[in-house]
C-alpha cells in the first residue's frame, strides 16, 4: 500500500475519493533525488498500482521546485556511494513501473523539474504546469549522457529533432512553451492554482470507471514500454560509461565549487 510510514523522502497524503498526493520533500535540496528518494521514486507507482483504495495518484515538489534532477552533493549522493549497479537497476524501475501502472498519474510541476525529476514529470499521464514551471534534461551539464528515461520520453512526445537538441543542450523550457510544443498537457495562470488544478483532474478520473481509465491508457504505454525496452539499456550503458569520464568528474567539482565546468572530452 502506498502510505506515509513507507516513505522518507516524500510526503504521503490519501484523500476519501481515492486520491492520493506524493510529494517530494527535500526543499532545501530542490528535491533533488538522494539515494533513498531514488529508491522510492522506484516503487511509489507500483505501491500506488496495488493500493485497492486508490483510484488516481498526484505527484508534485515541496517547497520551489519539483525535482532538481540528482543530489551530487558529496553528503547526499543519489548513487548512495554503491558500485551502480543499485543506480541503474532503480532508473530501469522508475520508468518502468510507471509505464506499467494502469492507474492514473498526474504530475503538478512546480518550479524546476531537471534531469531525472523531468523525466518523472514527463512519464507522468497528466503534466500540469505553472508559470514558475522549468523543464529541462540537464545530464549533460553534468557530463553524462541523458540515460534515466529522457530518451524514452522526450522524443515521443515533442519530436526526435526538437527532443535530441534539448537533450544534447540541456536547455530550459518555461510551462507555456512547453504546453505549446506537447511537452505538458495544461497550463494554470498562477502558481497557487497548480495543485487545485491537478486536483481537480485527479477527482475526474477517480470518479470514472477503473477498468475503462485504464484500457484508455494501456495500449500507449505498451509502445513506450517496448521503446523502453530497446533504448533504456542502451542509453543507461552510455550514461554508465560517462559518468566514469574525466567530464563528468570535473562537473561534480564544478558544481561543488559553484563554476562553470570545463570539458575536455575525455
């Protein structure tokens, strides 16, 4: 079941019409995924899925900010200072047992949602954004290669072209543009109206009928799942091989240091 006593990283609250919001709750950090968030991003969808008295979950950020990608502070890091093999069997399960859940998910994205948090965001059925709101696939501003998802999801729903040059870039791209391009689904005019927004949508779809809602989504996420299944394993390769680069460590003293990085290629 997906209750509060089963999470640390995230805020657990169940609503009598079947509802139920998670939120991140790192505020200080942005939400930005330690080891044990990464870990719960891992299941929360699948506990949601076999919660029998849940019909529709919300997922949002605490604070200024839905998920600022991975904690790379040397006190906190999402790897959790395992070997990776925890890492990369985790980030095949986030975006995994989010396809396969049959039940609605609905992403109110405050603020940034970079890197993995975008991801998360983006796997979601329903993406509600604010003016405050930030997109982007910033793995490579940390010198690694965009290998949790991004390649799954971005080019599915904004384009292969548009999808390649944000991930190579790591650009950012604001609610309205991104409801504009397809990247989210609607826009509020205020950031105090994003979660009533969700809200609202999640009550509407636990109101309709369970076996319908989830014949209505299923098929797409059967052809994400098989995208999955073929780019995932060589993107997180890729990324695997990246994060052992030279770049990427000077990105993490960089990021400590708050300066630019310089990279060298190798």
């Amino acid at each position: 079941m997906l209750i509060a006593e089963n999470y640390h990283s995230m805020t657990i609250e169940r609503r009598e019409n079947g509802v139920a919001i998670v939120t991140l709750n790192r505020p200080k950090k942005l939400n930005a995924a330690d080891s044990v968030m990464h870990t719960e991003l891992a299941r929360f969808s699948t506990d949601f899925a076999n919660d029998d008295d849940l019909r529709a979950l919300i997922i949002t950020g605490a604070g200024r900010a839905f998920c600022a990608g991975g904690d790379f502070s040397p006190e906190d890091q999402v790897s959790g200072g395992d070997d990776g093999k925890k890492l990369w069997r985790e980030s095949r399960q986030i975006v995994e047992n989010m396809l396969a859940c049959e039940k609605p998910i609905i992403a109110a994205v405050n603020g940034y949602a970079l890197g993995l948090g975008a991801t998360v965001a983006l796997l979601a059925d329903v993406a509600v954004v604010s003016p405050s709101t930030q997109f982007a696939d910033t793995h490579v501003n940390m010198g690694i290669g965009a290998g949790d998802g991004g390649q799954v999801i971005w080019p599915f729903l904004i384009g292969v072209n548009r999808a390649k040059y944000y991930l190579m870039s790591g650009d950012k791209i604001g609610g309205r543009e991104a409801v504009e391009m397809g990247l989210a689904s609607f826009m509020v005019s205020e950031d105090e109206l994003l979660l009533p927004r969700a809200i609202e949508i999640a009550s509407k779809l636990a109101d309709g009928a369970p076996l319908a809602v989830a014949a209505s989504k299923m098929a797409v996420n059967a052809y994400l799942r098989s995208v999955s299944a073929m780019v995932f394993p060589l993107a997180a390769h890729a990324q695997e091989n990246t994060m052992a680069s030279a770049d990427h460590q000077e990105a993490i003293l960089a990021f400590r240091e708050k300066r630019s990085p310089h990279f060298k290629g190798r």
